[in-house]
C-alpha cells in the first residue's frame, strides 16, 4: 500500500473530521485513492511540462496530491444559515487537463477572455452543480499558477485569490468547503448588498468549525472575515 505524503494525510484527515461530527450529513464522500500513474511526483511534473509547455515551480511538490480523487458534498443540521459545502479534489495533472466549462464568452471582456482561456479546474462542485470553481491560471511565464475563483452569481471575470496552490489545500482543510469559502481570500466587502447573506454564513462557519473541530486554528480566517465586513 502506498504510504500518503502530508497533503493527502491532510485531505483523508478532513475527511474524518467530517464523517465524525454529527453535525454534519455528508454526501457522496470519496476519500481519495492514489493514482499509480502519479506516484512518482518528478515524473508527474515532467509530464505536466511534455504536455503544456509550463515547468511548474518545484515548489509545488510539496503539496502534490496523487489522489484521483477526493470529494465530497455536506449539509450542517440545525444550521441558521443553512451551511454547507462541497469539494472536489484531484492531481494537478488531471487540473491542467481540466479547462473551465464553456461559458457565454461574448459577455465577457477581451482580457476576461483571455483568463478564462487560461483557467484550469482545480475545485468545483459536480454534485450541488452551483457552477463556481477554483482555478490554476496557467501560463507559460508564471511557474506559480495564480488562483482564481469563478462564480457567476456575482460576476464573470472571477475573482483573483490572495494565495497558492499549497495555501489553498490547506484553506480547504479548515474550511471544509463550506460554500464560498474562497471569497474570505478575494479582494470582496461582505457589506456590499450581493455578499451580505454569504458573509453571515461565512460568519456561522468561524463560530461553529473552531468548536467542532479545536486541532484548527481559525484566527486567520477570522480577521479575513472581520476586514471584508
């Protein structure tokens, strides 16, 4: 059995972490299964740059997850905001094989264009079907992809997030995947009239995950959430 590498004891671990809280119903859980076509890291990443042209920084292998997958969707009982989340998890190289879904481009501005071109999935929510994602932009002169995220509820450009790759797993890790998690990292005012009620949420889920769940540290969260509102 192949031994896990710290990202993906991490992932298992929230995993865990959800199934043994009674507070939460969790849906269609897949724990992550190592692909055997990633297990060796270096040979991944070489052919991650065969295929697009893009030496990724190696620094990413420090976070490389070989899970094919790991996933799942979650609902919180007597939640006051209704909380819950959804996360899809895979390796980077089904990410940069993975392009943003066709979208109603002729909306978008030409620069919007261009970086929408240039997404690849890195997140999203193929079982609630909300249509947001997490995305690697990636290009050729940016061996640290940036991250992005893209829901159109609010609008099409995305929005650019304050973090990496390896931050972004282990924001996952705290959050779960609670539904707009993402925007606590985003350039965003939970005052402004389209991110009122998602702040509440986001707001229930800084009060409630820190009992839940008291391994964590949440302070960081918590001040990201307090200069957004």
């Amino acid at each position: 059995m192949t031994d896990l590498n710290p990202a993906e004891r991490r992932l298992r671990m929230m995993m865990s972490e959800l199934r043994e809280a009674s507070a939460f119903e969790v849906y269609d859980a897949l724990p992550g299964v190592v692909d055997p076509a990633c297990e060796d890291i270096d040979g991944a990443f070489a052919a991650i740059t065969a295929s697009t042209g893009i030496s990724l920084d190696s620094a990413l292998k420090d976070c490389f997850v070989r899970f094919e997958q790991c996933s799942a969707s979650w609902s919180m009982e007597d939640s006051e905001n209704g909380l819950s989340g959804e996360f899809c998890i895979v390796h980077l190289p089904a990410v940069v094989a993975t392009e943003a879904p066709p979208t109603a481009t002729e909306l978008m501005t030409q620069d919007e264009r261009q970086r929408y071109a240039e997404f690849r999935v890195l997140d999203d929510h193929p079982v609630s079907g909300t249509g947001a994602f997490a995305a690697l932009r990636l290009t050729p002169e940016t061996p640290t992809p940036e991250i992005w995220y893209h829901d159109f509820h609010y609008n099409l450009g995305g929005f650019r997030m304050a973090l990496d790759h390896c931050r972004y797993l282990d924001a996952l890790t705290l959050t779960k995947g609670t539904f707009g998690w993402q925007f606590l990292f985003c350039d965003v005012s939970f005052a402004d009239d389209d991110f009122v009620g998602l702040g509440d949420e986001l707001g229930e889920m800084l009060d409630v995950f820190p009992r839940l769940f008291p391994d964590h540290d949440y302070t960081d969260l918590r001040t990201r959430l307090e200069a957004r509102t």
